[in-house]
C-alpha cells in the first residue's frame, strides 16, 4: 500500500495584500463657471465643508488643477460624475 503525501499551502504566504490606495477626483479649472458655483458645487456633491471648498477651489483657480478628495474608485466615479453633470470639469486618477 503506498502513501499519498499531499503538499498543504503553506498558510504564511509570500505574497502580501496590497492596500489600495484609493482614487484622487481631480477638478480642472475653467475660464467660464464662477468661484461662488464652484464652491456651491462642491459643498452640495462630494459634502465639503465651506472651507474646504474653498480651499479646493483656489487650488483648482491658481495651479489649474485641484484635489477634490481620495476615496475608493465607486465614490469617485460617483463624485466625478456628479461634478461633470454641473457642467465642472473633473477627472479620476489612481492616487499611486
């Protein structure tokens, strides 16, 4: 009778789980929606606070891009397309 000698998964694997680093939901500058309508939009679709918005917005006026907020990539498509269909111009990017 001859032993079977079954090979078990070592249950220590070698291969770590990576944390996902989320997503960034970038706003774009624009040269035809007002600061007040950005600020405005920003509080009613991603929940920021005033200055938070704010601060978004100014980043978004001076560099040309701005950080909306990182979060997984559901909420961000969700974000992103809620700030397009205000007629803002937003994008999504891995945030690694």
């Amino acid at each position: 009778m001859s032993t079977q000698v079954i090979n078990k998964p070592d249950t220590k694997s070698n291969t770590k789980r990576r944390h996902d680093p989320g997503y960034k939901v970038l706003l774009h500058n624009d040269s035809y929606n007002t600061m007040e309508y950005v600020v405005q939009a920003l509080m009613e679709t991603v929940s920021l606070s005033e200055p938070q918005a704010v601060s978004v917005m100014m980043e978004t006026h001076q560099t040309g891009v701005g950080l909306v907020t990182t979060c997984a990539l559901e909420h961000a498509e969700f974000y992103c397309e809620s700030l397009k269909s205000r007629g803002l111009t937003s994008t999504i990017e891995p945030a690694e």
